[in-house]
C-alpha cells in the first residue's frame, strides 16, 4: 500500500509537470510561427490549466474506468472553488475587475447546467461527447472574441495580465525538447496514476468515483492552486480568478467530454445524485462572490475553505450510507 501510494503521488505530480512543460513549449512555438500573445494566452494556456485533468480522465477511460474520470470532473470543479479560491482569499482579499471574466461567469454555470443535462441518466454517450467538445470549441471562439474587443479598448486587466505571464525566452529547439519530454513523460505518468489509484480505492474500500473525486481532483488541481497564489501575491487578482473559471468550464466540456468519446456507457449513479448537486451550488457561490464588484475577503476565503472541509467529511463519513 505504501508503494502504491508513492507511485500514485510521484505520478501526479509528474503529469501536472509535463502537463506545464507542455504548455510552456506550446507557447513559444505559437509565438515563433507568429500567434498573437493574447490568443496563446486564451487558448493554449487556458486550456493548458485543466491539461492533467484532461489527460488523467482520458487515460482512465480508456482503461475503462468512467468513474474515475468523472469524480475528477466533478471534484476538480469543487476544489477549484472551495479549496483554491478560499486559500486565494486568505492568502490576500481581492476583487474581480475584468469585464471579460463578467461575461464568462454566467457561461460557466450555464455549462455548469448543461453537465446535469449529461449526466442525469446516468450513462455517458457518443452524442454527449461530441456536445461537450463543440461547447469547448465555442467557448474558445467567444473568450478570444470578446477579448479583442478588450485589447482594442484596451482597458481589460486580465488580458493584460494574461500576455505579461506567457514565456518571453526561449529557442526553437528547448520548446522541441520539452515537447518530447512532456509527450514521453505523460503516458507513462497517466498509468502510475490511474493503475495505483485502483489499488489504493481497493485497499481503503472506497469506490473509484471517491478516488477520483479527491485524491485526484486534488492532485491534478495543482496547476490552478499554484497560479491562484502566484496571481493574488503580485496583484493579479483577474488571471487568478480567470484560471479557475476557465479550469471549470473545460472540466465539464472536455474532461467529461474525452471519456464520452472513448468509453461511452453507464456510470456511478452517485455521480449525478451526490456530486454533481454540490459542483452546482459551489459554482453559484462561485459567481455571487465574482459578480459583484466588492471585496472577496478572508471571511469569505475562510467560509469556503471550512466548505472543503465539510465536504471532504461528507465524503469519508456519509459515503457508507449511500450504495457505492
């Protein structure tokens, strides 16, 4: 058990840094085939956030393990909300100034919606993931677009923020490098994980939906945590809140979305009846406290940490009595 649990964190913590090697040489090979920094940062980085969710569940469906690729939908969607951005808030209070992130709130939790329109039958089909890919592809399409208007006006501080944190060095060859580590290093990364979370589901008796809706969610939340920290710390409050935003839309649109393509069939039940409910009410606190134009303080922050508490407790204790 011991090893399983060493090899399950050593591989986490590799597919979260492949995952951002990955991001990183795919910026500087869009810069050097000449893609404005501002539509890298909306689309290469922004789906790059939700990259070891996105390979994890892939993996995990095609060994045919549906539920650990939903809970890690699910759960990553929850503790981007109730653990980062509650950390966020204690770590430093801030307020949401971007338009742009206005107009993506109410997206987010009409996607957010649209999941229980996925799941509620409890099985995952081919039209269901192509659905949800078409909604990333659109969501692409309207974030760049409305934040070319912003650049023209030039008054939006997330796009600003966004092109000032994409790599300004690097050669040609050193993104090719990094490339190939990335691709090398993620297959083998993904089965480290997948494999030794069935083990460790096993061992402590729990279902792969729990696996996957902690341990990781949680490890695969790595890249939006340490983003969350870095942006509050230098002030850059929009590109913190714009990550988590954009992390929950993806985890709905295509971290759902690949497993529906590649294993399509029923699922935990209790994905629907237990976790999706508490994604959608986080998700509504979530807008509340961005949409208005006040403070998001540490009271807040505090609030939603004792939030992750409680639902991890709800998890460990309340699980027995529900039929996994």
């Amino acid at each position: 058990m011991l090893l399983a649990t060493a090899l399950f964190i050593i591989g986490l913590l590799l597919v979260v840094y492949s995952a951002d090697r990955l991001v990183y040489s795919a910026s500087i090979l869009c810069r050097a085939v000449g893609i404005p920094p501002l539509i890298i940062g909306l689309t290469v980085v922004s789906v790059g956030t939700s990259l070891p969710e996105i390979i994890v569940s892939s993996a995990a469906a095609l060994h045919g393990q549906v539920d650990l690729a939903i809970g890690t939908a699910i759960g990553s969607n929850i503790i981007n909300i109730l653990l980062i951005l509650g950390l966020a808030a204690l770590l430093h209070p801030f307020t949401v100034h971007s338009d742009i992130l206005r107009r993506e709130i109410p997206l987010m939790l009409i996607v957010s919606l649209l999941a229980g329109y996925v799941l509620y039958d409890v099985e995952l089909s081919l039209f269901d993931g192509i659905f949800l890919l078409a909604l990333a592809v659109l969501w692409l399409l309207f974030t760049v677009k409305i934040a070319r208007l912003a650049e023209r006006q030039g008054n939006d501080s997330l796009t600003r923020e966004q092109v000032a944190e994409l790599p300004r060095e690097g050669s040609l060859p050193v993104a090719f490098l990094w490339l190939g580590i990335a691709l090398i290093i993620m297959p083998m990364a993904t089965r480290m994980v997948v494999d030794n979370a069935t083990v460790l589901a096993n061992f402590f008796a729990m279902s792969e939906l729990t696996i996957g809706l902690t341990a990781i969610a949680l490890g695969t939340s790595l890249p939006e945590l340490a983003t969350a920290m870095a942006g509050v710390r230098k002030g850059e409050n929009d590109i913190a809140i714009g990550n988590i935003i954009g992390s929950n839309f993806f985890n709905i649109a295509i971290v759902l979305g690949i497993p529906a393509l590649l294993a399509p069939g029923a699922f935990n039940p209790l994905a629907f009846t237990r976790d999706y409910g508490v994604m959608v009410i986080v998700s509504v606190i979530f807008a509340l406290l961005c949409w208005r134009r006040q403070q998001i303080g540490r009271v807040a922050g505090a609030l939603l940490t004792g939030g992750f508490i409680a639902w991890l407790a709800m998890l460990w204790w309340a699980t027995p009595l529900f039929v996994e």
